[in-house]
C-alpha cells in the first residue's frame, strides 16, 4: 500500500472519530455536580484529574509520570487512531470516580495539547458504570439506549455501552481535527511544515528519557 493510500486510510478513520466525537471520549474527571434540574448538567468536565484540556504531553505526563505512549496500532478498546498531530497516553490501574475498581484511562492529544479523556469500564459492573453516568449527566440526549450522549456548551461526552467505555473532548480542538482530517483527505494538507517537525522531534526527545520519574518511564514511541 502506497503512502498516499496508507494516509488516506487514516484520514478517512481519523475523521470518523473526529466526527463521532460525542460517541468516542470518555470523563474521567466528572463534573463537579450531578445533573441539575432539567437533566442539564450543572458543570461541565474540564480534563482528566489535575491535568485541564490545552495542557502539553509533558505537562500531563510529569502529573502522571508511570503513563504509557501508545503506539500508532496499539489499541485498548476505541479505534486507535494516528497522525502527525495525535499522541495518546494509557494510564493503567487508574481510580476514577463512580468506578468501584481501578481501569484504564486514556487521553488524547492534539499538536501538544490535551484534547480527550477515555475511562474504559475494565472489570467494573457495566450496570453500575451505567447507573453512575446516568446520575451525573442525567438523562441522554441519544435516541440510541446503547450510545448516550450529553452535549454540553464546550464539551461533547458520550459512552459505548456494548465497548463498555464512555467519554468526553474538547468541541474547539475537535473542530480544528475535524478541518485537518477533511484537507488531508481532499489533499489541502501536503504534511507537515519543516518547523511542526522540528518542534515535534524536539518534543519527543525531550521526552525520552523523562525527567519525572525516570524509573518509572515507558520510553516513547517513535515515529
């Protein structure tokens, strides 16, 4: 398979993400409150714990420092998904409230910037995990009982039910994934300019190996 296609295949899942975001993201931080009167959502999440949506890789990653790099093809439930902008940590036996057991995490990142939080059910009761969404964002706004989901002002949260995962991202870096996927795919994007690689590059290597905790460091994955 050519590079062109190979890209267009990537494209192609990266946009249907993009665009089945309220079905694709997970709130591992939920909001400060249960529904409020009405069934609307007294607050809205902002990230995943300490670490806020716009946040750097390194930032997050100092917050939690035995976090994973995912590869390009490793997959933990979601459809994986890569580019040259996404990079994605899996922080593994993770408490997250509502959940009785510990699961796994995993967040999201668009150009260096935290952008979705995925919470997998692992080995917690499904119905419990489904009664606890329930009272915190209250009732869906899906017709689909499988597939809820709970549009917010700035925030797009969802769950999988049969997946046994729910989620949420940030609308605004959603919508600029959205119009990178659709020019890459009409073929606007011709790749990435000589200074996001360089900055990437520098990124990365400054991640390898972590000052936080380097006992603890999952070399990252290069690409």
């Amino acid at each position: 398979m050519g590079s062109r296609a190979l890209l267009g295949l990537q494209c192609a899942s990266l946009l249907a993400f993009s665009l089945a975001a309220g079905q694709l993201w997970a709130a591992a931080t939920p909001p400060a409150s249960a529904a409020g009167a009405g069934g609307q959502r007294a607050s809205e999440p902002t990230g995943f714990g300490p670490a806020k949506f716009g946040m750097s890789l390194a930032e997050v990653w100092k917050m939690y420092p035995k976090a994973e790099l995912l590869g390009p093809r490793a997959t933990l439930g979601v459809a994986a998904v890569d580019g040259p902008y996404i990079d994605r940590l899996a922080l593994r036996d993770q408490p997250v409230p509502g959940f009785a057991n510990p699961t796994t995490v995993e967040l999201r990142f668009w150009k260096d910037k935290l952008w979705g939080v995925i919470v997998y059910f692992g080995d917690n009761d499904p119905e419990a995990c489904k009664a606890y969404l329930t009272q915190t964002f209250g009732p869906s706004a899906s017709p689909d009982p499988n597939n809820p989901s709970w549009p917010g002002s700035k925030v797009s949260t969802s769950a999988a039910y049969k997946q046994k995962w729910y989620g949420y991202s940030d609308d605004a870096t959603s919508k600029q994934a959205t119009e990178w996927f659709g020019d890459a795919l009409k073929g606007v994007w011709k790749g990435e300019t000589a200074e996001e690689k360089a900055a990437r590059e520098q990124r990365m290597a400054a991640l390898t190996p972590r000052a936080a905790n380097p006992a603890a460091s999952t070399p990252p994955s290069t690409r």
